[in-house]
C-alpha cells in the first residue's frame, strides 16, 4: 500500500513531452557488420554517420560486437540502420544510395566491412 501527498504531487509541473508521429509507409533497416580497431569507440562510428547527413536515416544502433583471434587487432561490430521516408514507400534504389554513400564514408576512414 502507499500513500501519495497530493498537494506535492498537485505541485508537480512535470515536463514537456515532444512527440513526433510515426510515418505511415514502412521503414527499411539494413545491418552492416563493420571491422573496427578494437580499441576503436562506436563514437567514430556515430561521428562518420552523423558528418553523411543522410535524410533518410532515422536511426543507427549497435546491435552485435564480435571478437576473434582471427580478427587480429581487430573486432566486428555490428550497426543496423533504419530508413524511412514520410511521404512515400522506399526503394531498394534509395536505400542503398544511402548505404553506398555511408560505406564510402567508412572505407575513407579505414573502416571496412567484414566479408
């Protein structure tokens, strides 16, 4: 059981909520398994994404981190993108012009895709 004190829960002013509607046409998320330093921070990573400015790209998130000897001094992470237009079906054009424009922003700074 608990008790409340309303006239501090009536002083309350919360805060602002922001609210951004989802698109109605569906989304495309693409992974892409990227061989990095393994002293190497997801934030490059997140810098090289954000300095391409893709207007699709609604978001990006590590999803997977793979370490092996046969790495070497490297690792595998994993990052899966999610595109999404608000006035339209994606094509698979679209998605992966903005796919190719991220990997050639990745390969210019030594980082490549594992095979």
């Amino acid at each position: 059981c608990a008790e409340i004190d309303m006239d501090q829960f009536s002083a309350y002013s919360g805060t602002a909520v922001s609210y951004a509607e989802p698109s109605k046409f569906p989304g495309v998320e693409y992974d892409l398994s990227l061989l990095v330093g393994n002293d190497q921070p997801y934030a490059d990573i997140r810098a090289i994404v954000e300095a391409e400015n893709c207007p699709l790209l609604q978001s990006y998130r590590p999803v997977d981190e793979y370490r092996d000897e046969s790495l070497g001094d490297k690792r595998s992470m994993t990052v899966r993108f999610t595109f999404v237009a608000y006035d339209r079906t994606l094509s698979g054009e679209e998605v992966q012009a903005q796919v190719d424009a991220l990997t050639a922003r990745f390969t210019a700074a030594g980082i490549t895709l594992k095979a």
